[in-house]
C-alpha cells in the first residue's frame, strides 16, 4: 500500500506531524523503516522527513560532543576526533549500511540491533527529542527504559561529556560472522579514573535485555577501585545480575548469559 | 493516491519520473527506468546485490526511499562501463572466474568500485571490508577478492 511522505524543513513541524499521526514513522537512514515497508508492514502509512542541517550537524569543539540524530556512522568513521566512537561505529553492519544508518535509528533498533546505542549508554548520554509540545531533554538510560512510549517523539541529537583519556572508554561486539554479522552482545565501559581509582564507572550491554542496559552491579564493583584483577574479576562475576536476554538465531539466552563475564573481564583487562 | 515527481541524473543522464509514496529506489531504478542491473536479492539490506552509488557512495537501493536521491547522482552497474569498453573491474571479473550465477556480479561491482574510487590500491583486508555487505551464492569470496585486487591500480595492490 502506497504511504504519504511528508518532507519538513523544519525540526518543528516534523515533530508536529510526528507526533499527531499515530500511523506515522520517522524516516532516519531508513535501514529499518524500509524494510518494514518492503515487508509490506500495514501500520506505517505516513513516512516523515526533516531536511533541517541541525540534524546531521556533529559538534567536537567543546567539552561536550553532539550529535545530530541524522549523522551516519560513515561521517563519524570520517572524523578523527571521534576516534573513541570509531569501534562502535565500524562494528555495526557492511559499508552500505555504515553510510546509510543513523545514531538516531540506532536508539530504535531492536535486538540484536543497537551496537552505537550501547556505546552511548556507557557515555551516560543525553538525548534531546522534540514532541508536539516543545523540546526537551532525556537521559539515555531512561529514554530507552520507555523507548516503546517514545515513538511519536523526534529525536533531535546526543550529547555526551569527551572521555577524559582514550583508555578510559572501551567498547567491544561479539559476533561469529566477521566482518559484519549481527551481536551475540554488545559491552561498553566508560571508567574514569582518579588518581587510581575508578569514579563514575558505567557498563552497558547490549543484547541482554530488549534493549541496551547498564550493568548496574558490575559497575559497584568497579567504583572506587582501581582496576586490578581482584576487581575485575568481580565486576565479571556480576556481570549477568539484572540482566534478561532472549533467544535468538545468533545464540540462546542461557549462552549470553554464560558468556557476558568472560567478555567483560576480557574488556576490563584490555585482552584480545 | 497521487503520485510524486521525482528527477535525478541516473548514470550522467537527467531522469524524470513519478513515483508512489514509499516507493524504493531499486523498484525505481528497474520499473520505472528499465535499468535491470541492480538486482533484487532480499529487500532486506542483507544481500547486497542492489547496491547503487548516490553521490558516490555505496548504498542499497532496495532501502533508500526513492524521494531521497531528488537532484542527486546515482550510478549502478550500467554506468561504470566506459562506452563499448568494460571497466577494469568487469575485466578482472571475467579473467578471475569471479562470476558464476552471477547474481552477486553487480552489487560485488558496484561495492568494489565504491572502494576503488576511494582507496586505488586496497588491502587484502580493505577489500574483504569493501565486500563484506554482499553475499555470494556460489562462486565464493577468493576469486572476488582477487579480481577486486587484480583491478586495482596497475594490479600493484597491497598484500
Ligand atoms: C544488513 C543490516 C545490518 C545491520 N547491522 C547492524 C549492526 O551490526 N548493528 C546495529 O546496531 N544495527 C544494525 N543494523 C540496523 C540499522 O541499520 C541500524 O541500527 C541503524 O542505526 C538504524 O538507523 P536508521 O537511520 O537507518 O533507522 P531508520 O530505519 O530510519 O529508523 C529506525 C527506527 O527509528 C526511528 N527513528 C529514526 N530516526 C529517528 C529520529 N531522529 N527521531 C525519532 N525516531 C527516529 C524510525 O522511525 C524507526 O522506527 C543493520 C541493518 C541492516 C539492514
Ligand atoms: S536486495 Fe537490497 S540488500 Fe538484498
Ligand atoms: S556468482 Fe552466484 S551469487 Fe555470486
């Protein structure tokens, strides 16, 4: 069935039209939101574009980087000073889809989908969306707590503090088809250090719940610790608590669940 | 329902046609202008064998919007030969036994170009990278990436 699309210059009027149409989708990349209209998917009839510069704009000048929600993984790979978000960014699907998908549509991409989205947990990001009635701004962890609800929002950018040091944000994809099969998991570490103990420790996995999720215990076990292998070896043994995967083509949720420790003590170590 | 307008340049020519809302380029691409190269594998992004250049980047058509490539350049397989020549990847295509069913053949050219243009004389790895969003069927990756590194410049790729 043909949809209607609807292209908007301004941020304002898309979220409007966004936000009165029950039937109607955001148009990002569009890596997901075709495929469900290739699928014949009969809940979208109207498809929203906005062609405001605002959303593909990437700001690195100050302490703070921004997002546009419409920048594509291809321009971060492109910019040097986003380094630290190259591995997030290079894990997530082949060229093509690199050049097409958006951070944006990474925060709605469901499992096993959501690599960069993992990576901007760990980063305790801040998402800007704008509904129909003005803008405002949500953290990233309870944006997707109630990512179901937020379907009729635009989201405009993400905002996240640079890491202090290049070591202090690691961030790694398990999957069996290299170079570009879907996650088994997903984790990302931010740890901050102060003269040799952690402060302010996140880690975020993805493909261990319906959406990405902070390791909440891991990460008591880490705060105020140096980063020994007494430490690590905690954080690792806490790795699965609060977690509730699902099962998939990729691998069983009692897999995920064996596995996710291993993978974290290899990342805290700084392990191959 | 209405239809919408749409004009591109499709291969250095000035295109015009009208389309369905929610229309996807590669149904554009074959239906609408009669160009049968890029072909339909998955409609998923899985497959790879609908890859495009817009504005000389790879894409897949089967999910680009057919409304987003308005007044943008778009090339497929039916545009990289030079005239009545092959394009050196055609050649080193053929010289490799890199085709068989040859469905793969224009989304593997097509990927291989986006690479080529960019970085004349790729990695082994580089190339793997390149080609990693397109599956091949039958004849398998080796004589692909060897082709692909063959048609690199003067075929002095790296190893
Ligand atoms: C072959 C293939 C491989 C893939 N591999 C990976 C992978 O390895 N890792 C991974 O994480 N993902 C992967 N993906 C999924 C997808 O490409 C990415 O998650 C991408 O980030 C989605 O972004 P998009 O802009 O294309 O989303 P779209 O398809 O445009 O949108 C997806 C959803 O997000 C909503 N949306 C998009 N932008 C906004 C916005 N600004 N405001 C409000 N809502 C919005 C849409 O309405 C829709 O519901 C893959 C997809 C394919 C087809
Ligand atoms: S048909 Fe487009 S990726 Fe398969
Ligand atoms: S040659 Fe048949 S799919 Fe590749």
């Amino acid at each position: 069935m043909p949809v209607t699309v609807k292209t908007f210059t301004s941020t304002n009027e898309a979220a409007a039209a966004l936000s009165s149409d029950r039937s109607a989708r955001y148009l990002g990349g569009g890596t997901l939101v075709m495929r469900a209209l290739n699928e014949g998917d009969i809940s979208i009839s109207t498809v929203i574009r906005a062609s405001d510069q605002a959303m593909t704009r990437i700001v690195t000048s100050g302490a703070r980087i921004v997002l546009g929600a419409g920048v594509t993984f291809a321009r971060i790979l492109a910019e040097r000073d986003l380094a630290f978000l190259h591995a997030p960014a290079r894990s997530i699907g082949g060229p093509a889809v690199r050049n097409m998908g958006t951070v944006g549509g990474n925060l709605f991409a469901p499992v096993p989908y959501g690599d960069f989205t993992v990576a901007m947990l760990a980063l305790d990001a801040v998402v800007s969306v704008q509904g129909g009635l003005g803008g405002r701004e949500i953290g990233i962890e309870e944006f997707l707590q109630s990512r179901d609800r937020q379907t009729g929002v635009l989201v405009l950018a993400i905002s996240f503090a640079k890491p202090g040091s290049a070591d202090a944000f690691r961030y790694r994809k398990i999957a069996r088809i290299k170079p570009k099969g879907g996650a088994v998991i997903t984790l990302a570490a931010h740890l901050p250090v102060n003269g040799s103990r952690i402060v302010g420790a996140r880690v975020a996995l993805g493909s261990m719940a319906p959406t990405p999720i902070r390791a909440r215990a891991a990460e008591r076990a880490l705060e105020g610790r140096p980063l020994d292998t007494s430490t690590i070896n905690a954080a690792a043994a806490a790795a699965v608590e609060g977690t509730s995967p699902g099962d998939n083509a990729l691998a069983s949720a009692w897999y995920r669940r064996e596995i996710v420790g291993v993978h974290l003590r290899r990342l805290l170590s700084g392990q191959e | 329902m209405a239809k919408t307008p749409l004009q591109f340049q499709h291969n250095g020519r000035d295109v015009a046609i009208f389309v369905d809302g929610g229309t996807n380029l590669l149904v554009a691409l074959r239906e609408l202008i009669g160009d049968m190269t890029p072909k339909f594998g998955c409609g998923q992004g899985g497959c790879g064998t609908c890859s495009v250049l817009i504005d000389g980047e790879l894409h897949l058509s089967c999910l680009t919007l057919a409304e987003t490539v308005a007044g943008r350049t778009v090339e497929t397989l039916d545009g990289i030969k030079d005239g009545p020549n092959l394009h050196p990847l055609q050649r080193a295509f053929a010289d490799n036994f890199a085709a068989q069913c040859g469905y793969c053949t224009p989304g593997m050219l097509i990927a291989a170009k986006a690479l080529l243009d960019r970085n004349p004389q790729p990695s082994r790895a580089e190339v793997v990278e390149a080609i990693s969003g397109n599956i091949c069927r039958c004849t398998g990756y080796e004589p692909i990436i060897n082709a692909v590194l063959a048609a690199a410049s003067g075929g002095r790729a790296r190893a």
